[in-house]
C-alpha cells in the first residue's frame, strides 16, 4: 500500500463468476472444472504480471459460492499475485466462522487476501439467506443483517474477544479470541457499493471501496462519470473521518481487445454492449457499465477517457471463464500489452533472488 499522500501504483486484476454448464463450447462443464480452472488461471496471471485473481461468490447458481478454499489453494500455487473476492454477499456469512476461514487463507497466501463483501445482490433464491439460517432481527432489514454481520467479523479479525472461557479446560473465566489470526487483513476489507451514500458509509467505516459495475441510482450522466463522483464522495468523507492509512478503490470492467480471428468470431460485433444499459432493479432505477470491446489502440483509447478508471487505484477485468483457461489467459496478455498502459499500468518491479 502507498505511503500517505502518494499515488499508488495502478493494478489490474482478474474477476472471475466462474460460470459452469455442459453447453456445447464451454471449457468448464461442471464445478470442479471452475475450481480448478480459477486456479490454473491465476497461475497464468500471474506470470503475465497481472496483480490479482478476484472471484465472485453467488449462491444457488451454477457458479462459484465458496471462495476460501479456493482461495486457499491459488494462495499455495503462486506467490505474488493479490487474491481476493468481489463480492461476498454478508447476509449468508456466520461472521465468526468466515474470520477463521479468511485468517486461514490470508495465512496460507503470505498476507494477499484482499477481501471484498456487501450486502449482495438479485440472486436465484428468494431470501436465499433465511435457507442459510440467517433472518433479520425485529425492525432490521437484509441490509442491516449484512452490514451486522460485517462489524461482528471485521472486530473478529481484529482479535476482539467473542467467546467466554471454559474455567475446567482454561484455568481461566476470562475470553477468548478466535483464532487463527492473520495481522494486517482488517485494513484489507473491501465494500462493495453501488451508491454514493453507501460510499460515503464505506469510509466512515475505514473500509476500502469496490465500486460496483451496477450503481443502483441513475442521475442520467454515464456511468463512468457518476461512478467517479461515488469514488470522489468516498475519498472526502475518508478524509473527513481522518483515518491513519489510505484506501484503495477499484472498478469492475469487460475489456475485450480484439487481436485475431477467434477474438473478432467470439466478441466482434457486440455494438449493444458498447452503451450503458439503464432500468428498473429491485424498484430502483439503476445503471449498469458498458463493455470495451474493439480494435486495441480504440479500447486502449477509450479506457484511458473513462474517468472512474482514471479515479481508480485497482481495475479488476471481468473473464469470460467458461472458455476457458488458454484462451483467459490470451485474453489477459492482450490486455496488458496494449491496453493496460494507456490507463497508467505497468508491470509491478520483479524483487530480486537470492542468486542475482
């Protein structure tokens, strides 16, 4: 993280939803070939220099829900790459558990967990979360449940004690912490928002913000735009709240530059994809990002006017996982020869071996 005051290097990562189904044309047929392919790919990442491996977590879906354990094991296969999610939905969680588990991969990783939760999003479930146990107290929402069990799991993983002692097996009436603990990961908690008031929130909080490629408000300006007004509002009220440390924030996009044949018959034509789309969500008027696809030099172009990738310390790429690991991985080496520069990338300074 960058001393105060200075700008921080920008990053770019990977964002997977690890999609599964047995369709004609898809690499990953069941949950085990996403697993594993999310991992094979943040191996190739990796060497690519890109700096993170992301995973969306979703529930009920044929995609991946259960991000510690694949977390864990692209920890133990790489060495440098970040590996975070991007979002955990917080009204499924059992706080106190997901502090072991999170404490345990931050571990396992050498300290490159960078952990992003929300409150979630529309998901295949009705309530999905009262299936996981978890109901809304009296007067509390489903926004409040998630953002109760955020404060009880982020003062977890600060070591807060949660549990009284047994005397008979401790010689103590004294309270305990749960454990393992990983130093340094509660500042590397990320929220997603999708509004500027829950930005604002975020950094009264002291958490990091992930910018949501859905804002659920639509003030009629583009969506990078008023995505930069959202990050402007979470760097004033961060100040405002004089925290010790600086925040990062990052911005989801699909970034497809077309460099040969199989790119131009998979994505060549998408125009509808190339504007913001605008309309009603959960009975808000929302607006959701338009995707980058093209020529090299116009995407480089183009991406380098977007003012919320500018605003940005971390821009993390959608992939379109089902096709697979070779081809993610062309992908992502396309994007960082011709496009990532023009955004102020590049790639991070190689430490030396104890041989050179």
């Amino acid at each position: 993280m960058a001393a105060r005051g200075e700008t921080p290097r920008k990053r770019i990562g990977f964002l997977s939803f690890g999609h599964w189904q047995a369709v004609p044309g898809s690499h990953t047929r069941t949950a085990a070939d996403a697993l594993l392919q999310s991992v094979e790919l943040a191996v190739a990442a990796e060497e690519l220099s890109i700096d993170g491996a992301f995973v969306r977590v979703h529930h009920f879906a044929r995609q991946l829900a259960s991000p510690f354990p694949l977390l864990s094991a692209i920890g133990v296969r790489t060495s440098r790459i970040e590996i975070g999610t991007a979002v955990i939905d917080m009204r499924y969680e059992n706080p106190l558990y997901m502090a072991e588990e999170a404490a345990a991969a931050d571990l396992l990783s050498g300290g490159r967990l960078q952990l992003g939760v929300s409150r979630g999003s529309p998901e295949p479930a009705l309530r999905g979360f009262e299936s996981f146990g978890y109901v809304p107290g009296e007067g509390q929402s489903d926004a409040d449940m998630a953002r109760a069990h955020t404060e009880v799991f982020r003062a977890a993983i600060a070591g807060a004690p949660v549990a009284r002692a047994n005397p008979a097996m401790t010689g103590s009436d004294g309270v305990l912490a749960v454990q393992p603990r990983s130093p340094g990961l509660e500042r590397r908690i990320w929220w997603g928002s999708g509004t500027r008031a829950t930005a604002r929130w975020t950094a009264e909080q002291g958490l990091n913000l992930m910018s949501s490629t859905l804002l659920t408000e639509d003030t009629g300006v583009p969506f990078d735009e008023l995505q930069a007004e959202q990050i402007a509002v979470f760097r004033d009220a961060w100040r405002e709240a004089g925290w010790e440390f600086e925040p990062r924030v990052s911005v989801s996009r699909s970034v497809i530059p077309l460099t040969n044949d199989l790119d131009r018959a998979y994505f060549g034509g998408r125009d509808d994809e190339r504007h913001d789309q605008v309309g009603i969500l959960d009975g808000v008027r929302a607006r959701f990002g338009k995707s980058y696809t093209g020529e090299p030099d116009a995407v480089a172009a183009e991406l380098a006017r977007d003012a919320a990738v500018q605003a940005a310390d971390t821009v993390l790429l959608t992939v379109p996982n089902q096709l697979g690991v070779d081809y993610n991985a062309h992908l992502l080496a396309s994007i960082a020869e011709h496009v990532a520069p023009a955004i102020g990338w590049a790639p991070a300074p190689r430490a030396l071996s104890a041989e050179e």
